[in-house]
C-alpha cells in the first residue's frame, strides 16, 4: 500500500511540477513583453519621426507618401544590410547574400515562383541614428547604408540597444586575477589568468555611457573574510586584449578591492533577450494604428522570414454557381439590384430571410485562411505552425493568432484564426470553389481596385520568436 502511495505521489509530482514551470515561464515571457512594449510607447512620445518619417527624409519623399503600410524595424533593417551588403559573415543574422538583398528593404522573403506581388516595406527609423560613423564623427553626413563591418556593427548594435530591453547578460569569460602582474591600488584594470579565453571581447569600446557597440561588462567579486565573494562591483569595459587577457574600465574599484582582495572576475555581454519593431497602417486622415511586435531572442533565420502565398479574404462566399465560381451573395441571383448576379459589389451581403430560400444570401465572415508553401526552396523545412503563434497579413499590417490548424497536406494548410479576417489581403475576391491546388488567380470584373490591371496579393508572415502584438493606437 504504502508503495502504490509513493507512486501515486511520484506521478503527480512529474505531472504537476512541469505544468506550473511552463505557467510560470509564459508569465514571465508575458510580463517582459509588456515592459517591452511601454518602452516603445515611450519612445514614440519622445521622437513621432519614428512613425512619421522613418527613412529620415524630409517632404513629399517621406515613406508616409510612398505607401500606407510599413514595418519600422532598425533591428532587422541594419542586420540584413550587413549580411547583404558586405562580406559574408558567420553566426546570428548572417544569411546567403542571395536571400538578404530584398529582406533589408522588405519585411520577408518573397519565395522563388511566388504569387505574392505586395509585399511590406522594411523601414530603418531616425536615420540621425546611424550616421557615417556613430560617436565619432558627429555632424557627419547621415547615410542609411553602413560601408564596412566596423560601422555595421555599431549600428546593429545601437539598433538592438535603441529597441531592446536590457534585461539578460550572458556570460563570455569568468576566471581569477594574475596577482604578479595586476594593480594593487587604484584599480582600473586586470590581468587575468592565462586559461580565461578573452578572444570574443572586443579590443576597445566607446566610452559610457554612448554604448553604441555591444556592451560588456566586469562583475569583480572580493575574497574577504566569511562573506568572501558575496559582495561585487560592476565596470563596464572600455578597452580588453586577450593575449595576455586584461580588461580595462575608467572609474577605479573601490578601496576593498585592494592589496589582492579579488576573487573572481566575470565578463558578461548584454544580451538583449525582448526586442520591438512597429507595424505601422497610415490614415487618410495623417494619424497611424501602430502596433509594437515583441520578439523573445529574434530569430533572423531565413526560414523565418519567408512571405508565405496565403489569401485573407474576409468572407467565404458559400456555395458556387453555375460555373464553379464562389458566387457573391446569392448564387445566380441579383443581390442588390444593381449591376447583375455574383457581380463583386455583393461580396458579404447580408442574408434576407424574407426571401426564399435560393435567393438567401450564404456569404459569411471567415476566420480561416489557407497558406502555400509549395513555392519554399528545395530542402526549406515547411514553417511549423502552432497554436498561439502570431501571423501578420503583410498587404495590410494587421496581426492575428493562431486558434487552430486544420486541413494540412504536403503543399498547404488552413489556419484558424482568433478573429475573422479584418480586411481582403488579395484583390483575387473571387475563386473556384472547391479551391484547386494548384491555383493561378485570374483578374475578374471588378477586381482590380486601384486600376494598376495587376491583382494585388499579400501573404502571410510568420516567425516563431513573436510572442506579443500590442495594438498602441
């Protein structure tokens, strides 16, 4: 008996104890979110440019005239800049050049052979920011376009910095202080044993607190009495070489540090882990929805950064007509009077139940909409959609969650979504019905609403490192 308890207690501990971490995970992720996203509002109350002139140019040549819909992301915008205009690089962000020239001036990658022909432009903010040379030249020309990987550097990272939080520091060396060769007083800088690898540190920094290159600190712990390595200070680096590994810092550690009081010495590299961009929707009006997106430890993987073919349309037209065409309203029946049956005018027309039964309206508002990604390159794995992931139509900017996945075969699936589809994200109002795979939208009476005689069709963005849209406006 006292066994089978055990076991019972065993159980329920496995169970429980995993459910109550990944609970207090997601409310952690969702309170840092939301810090996230009033450090964007802040900074939209100080600098409106970051909406209203992204692109940093003046007059009628401003984005807000060029296209109603963008993505304001400094982040990105500067990473992929990097890795498309200067050598090929290895680790985070570095992607085949071939894949990153149009991901810095548009927000996702367009795959080979797709029907996506709007897709959502990708805006650097307050080009003052990134000047020729930030910090060292001031005054100097403003230039969208960093020229070498010095320069490149600093502004990703004065762009990582300008939209992270400052919330995580990792680890890059930690090791004990070669007392032969060290200050005893006055200390402003240290030698470390030989086995601490400093080779990743760079050799100089700009002074605190402009920080505009990535940020590394000292944590320098004592080795005094009973509370021996409890006690620290911080200083951030302004000089390091690894051969032999020294770090160095402005202000002098304190007094107790002295005459060999160090213990442990850690260097750490700010990592911002929740980072913000901003989709932007212009008014007619001249004001702008904004919507700050978070992500949790940015994904730059191309493979994340795909524009997927997906048509939001906000109705399902119900049953086709005579031709296997969705019909508007009701099939093969004038609607509104106007201009004929199954005309495009009658797209959602309300079901009159005064009517018979033929005549009735079947459109309804839908919440699904259906992804391609036959178009993927050979040997892309196909995008792992889940439940609560966030997805952005990209003609329109808006953002939706995922409810649901249904229907899934080797080329598409239908993703049910939290909300229906708020606005049409492909002029291609009318199609087949069933849908057929493949298919070519044809350009239909009607359709072609801006009259540029091109179907216009988004698709859908989705990266697993969004983990909140926050509507700000």
């Amino acid at each position: 008996m006292s066994c089978a308890i055990m076991t019972i207690g065993v159980v329920m501990v496995a169970t429980v104890f995993p459910l109550s971490t990944l609970r207090v995970l997601e409310a952690s992720r969702q309170t840092n979110s939301t810090i996230t996203r009033f450090s964007a509002e802040a900074l939209l109350d100080v600098d409106q440019a970051f909406v209203n002139n992204p692109d940093g140019v003046a007059g009628a040549n401003s984005s807000g005239y060029q296209t109603p819909v963008y993505f304001v992301d400094p982040y990105g915008y500067q990473t992929f800049h990097r890795d498309a205009s200067l050598a090929a690089r290895r680790g985070a962000g570095a992607i085949p050049t071939t894949e990153t020239t149009l991901l810095r001036d548009t927000w996702g990658k367009l795959p080979t052979d797709s029907t996506v022909n709007v897709p959502l432009p990708r805006r650097y903010t307050g080009a003052s920011l990134f000047p020729s040379n930030p910090g060292t030249t001031p005054g100097a020309s403003i230039r969208a376009y960093p020229t070498n990987d010095q320069e490149s550097d600093s502004a990703i990272a004065r762009a990582v910095q300008l939209v992270g939080q400052p919330d995580n520091w990792k680890v890059v060396a930690e090791g004990t202080v070669d007392t032969s060769v060290s200050a005893t007083t006055n200390i402003t800088s240290l030698t470390l044993d030989n086995d601490v690898d400093l080779s990743s540190v760079p050799t100089s920094f700009p002074p605190a607190p402009s920080f505009i290159s990535v940020v590394y600190r000292a944590v320098i712990f004592d080795q005094q009495g009973d509370l021996g390595g409890r006690r620290s200070e911080i200083r951030y680096l302004t000089a390091s070489s690894a051969s032999p590994p020294t770090v160095t810092w402005t202000t002098p550690l304190s007094t107790r540090f002295e005459n060999g009081n160090i213990g442990k010495v850690r260097i750490e590299q700010l990592d911002e882990v929740y980072t913000w961009a901003l989709t932007v929707r212009r008014l007619p009006s001249g004001d702008s929805n904004i919507d700050v997106v978070v992500f949790f430890k940015r994904s730059f993987n191309p493979e994340h950064e795909y524009v997927y073919p997906a048509a939001f349309r906000q109705f399902d037209l119900g049953a086709p007509n005579g031709s296997g065409v969705a019909a508007p309203g009701a099939a093969n029946f004038d609607d509104n009077g106007i201009s004929g049956a199954d005309d495009i005018a009658e797209i959602g027309y309300p079901k009159n139940l005064s009517l018979p039964t033929a005549q009735q309206s079947d459109d309804q508002p839908t919440s699904i909409v259906r992804v391609d990604f036959a178009s993927l390159p050979s040997g892309t794995d196909r995008p792992a959609f889940r439940r609560g992931g966030f997805v952005c139509d990209t003609k329109n900017g808006l953002w939706y969650r995922i409810q649901g996945l249904q229907n899934e075969t080797d080329t598409t699936i239908e993703l049910v979504l939290d909300k229906f589809v708020q606005q049409d994200g492909t002029e291609d109002r009318i199609y087949p019905v069933p849908l057929p795979y493949p298919y070519t939208p044809t350009l239909d009476p009607g359709e072609d609403t801006n009259g540029n005689r091109v179907l216009d069709i988004g698709g859908i963005y989705w990266n697993p490192t969004v983990v909140n849209v926050f509507s700000v406006r």
